[in-house]
C-alpha cells in the first residue's frame, strides 16, 4: 500500500509541476513529498486528486483481480 501511495504523491507532483510550467513557472519543481506535507496540513484540491487517483488505482486493481480468478 505504501508504494501505491507514493506513486501517487509522485503523480500528482507531476501535475502540479505542469501546472506551473502552464502559469509561466518554469524554475521551480513540485516533490512528492511537498505533495505529501500539503495534503497532511489539509490542502482540499491536493487531497480530492489523491482520493480521486487512489480510488481509481483500487478499481483497476479491482478489475484485474476479477479478471484472474475468471480464467
């Protein structure tokens, strides 16, 4: 579970990074573990996108098991 989450620190690090790249930002990168302090001190976007990307990830993760047990 753990690496799961991290990937998804790192995803939306990467998101983040190209947001600011869009807003003229290009000297600064965004780490996955300020992602991970932002969500913790309860940014409310940071946190909906890493439900949103959590609770997709289980689906999938969900799906192929399904998948595994039907063959």
């Amino acid at each position: 579970m753990r690496s799961m989450f991290r990937g998804i620190y790192a995803e939306i690090a990467e998101e983040e990074t190209a947001r600011l790249v869009e807003n003229g930002i290009t000297e600064k990168k965004v780490t996955a573990d300020a992602v991970k302090m932002s969500i913790r001190r309860g940014n409310p976007r940071l946190q909906a996108r890493f439900v949103e990307i959590a609770n997709a990830r289980k689906e999938t993760r969900r799906q192929f098991e399904a998948l595994r047990e039907a063959v």
